[in-house]
C-alpha cells in the first residue's frame, strides 16, 4: 500500500493540503494516514531555572493535555469526515510531542511516501514566508513534502 502522510492542524490551508491528497490517494490507490500533534508546554522549561512548578501547576497541565487531545481529536474527525475520501483506506492519529518532530519521525518509522501539509497554518505574522512546523518538515523529511497554499 502507498502511503500519505498529512498532517493537519485544523487551518483551511492543511485541509485544502488534504484534500489535494485525497486526490492523489484516489489516482495511486494510497492510504492515507492523518496526523495532528498536541503541542504541550513543558514544566521542563522552568526546572531548567531552577524553579519548582508547584504541584497543582502539573496536575493543570496534565488536564489541559487531556482537554486538548479531546479537542483535536473532534477537530482531527471533523475535518476527515468532510473530505471525500471514498473507498480509500485512512487512518487518524492524535499524539503528544513537538509537532515537526513527530511528522518526521513518523515519515521515517512508517515509510511514507509523500507528505501533504500547508504552507501556513494559523499563524498571521507574514514576515515568515513559510510555517516553522513546514519548514524544520521540508528539512528534515525523508520522502518528498507536498506544500499546499
Ligand atoms: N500541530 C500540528 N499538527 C499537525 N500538523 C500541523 C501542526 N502544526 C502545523 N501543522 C501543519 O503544518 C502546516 C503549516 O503550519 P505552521 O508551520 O505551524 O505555520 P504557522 O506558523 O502559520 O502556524 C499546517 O498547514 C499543517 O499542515
Ligand atoms: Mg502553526
């Protein structure tokens, strides 16, 4: 089997880079998996100052990361529900990590053969040409990244 990577963060740029997918899905008979990774921040951040994050700050993480993983796996279903997918085989996954990171890594581990992302996401600074997430993927990705805009 083929297989796609898309990685969605919900923006109207990811899903008209899933859509463009499915189509190539439909010509080569791929499967499409759809990835959307839960960007946590970290308590590492503040014992690396030395600083204790007292206890009900982690317990607020960890049901923020709960909420959140909820919510984008609703956003992650949503937006797969409203592609016209067919009769192709998809996949979604929600993970935890830093969100570039995790795409390559699956890329890799997985042997995808394409990747279809956007350009932008929901970021507004325009002094950016590119989305940092698609930038540190186009670098790093070990099979061909489709950008979308
Ligand atoms: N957390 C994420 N999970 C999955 N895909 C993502 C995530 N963040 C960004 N992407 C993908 O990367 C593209 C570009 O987003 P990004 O580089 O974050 O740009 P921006 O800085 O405008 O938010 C998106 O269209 C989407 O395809
Ligand atoms: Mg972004």
């Amino acid at each position: 089997m083929r297989k796609i990577l898309i990685p969605i963060d919900g923006s109207p740029v990811s899903v008209k880079a899933a859509e463009k997918a499915v189509t190539l899905g439909k010509l080569i008979d791929g499967e499409l998996t759809f990835i959307t990774v839960v960007n946590m921040p970290s308590e590492d951040k503040y014992s690396f100052f030395g600083i204790n994050v007292e206890k009900q700050f982690t317990a607020n993480l960890k049901e923020m990361l709960k909420k959140l993983i909820e919510e984008e796996t609703k956003m992650l279903r949503v937006v797969v529900k409203n592609l016209n997918t067919g009769t192709l085989k998809v996949e979604q996954r929600v993970i935890v990590g830093n969100p570039a990171a995790e795409i390559v890594k699956l890329a890799e581990e997985e042997n995808f053969e394409y990747i279809f992302m956007g350009r932008r996401g929901f970021s507004k600074a325009e002094r950016f040409f590119i989305g940092s997430v698609t930038q540190k993927v186009i670098a790093a990705s070990p099979c061909p990244v489709i950008v979308v805009n």
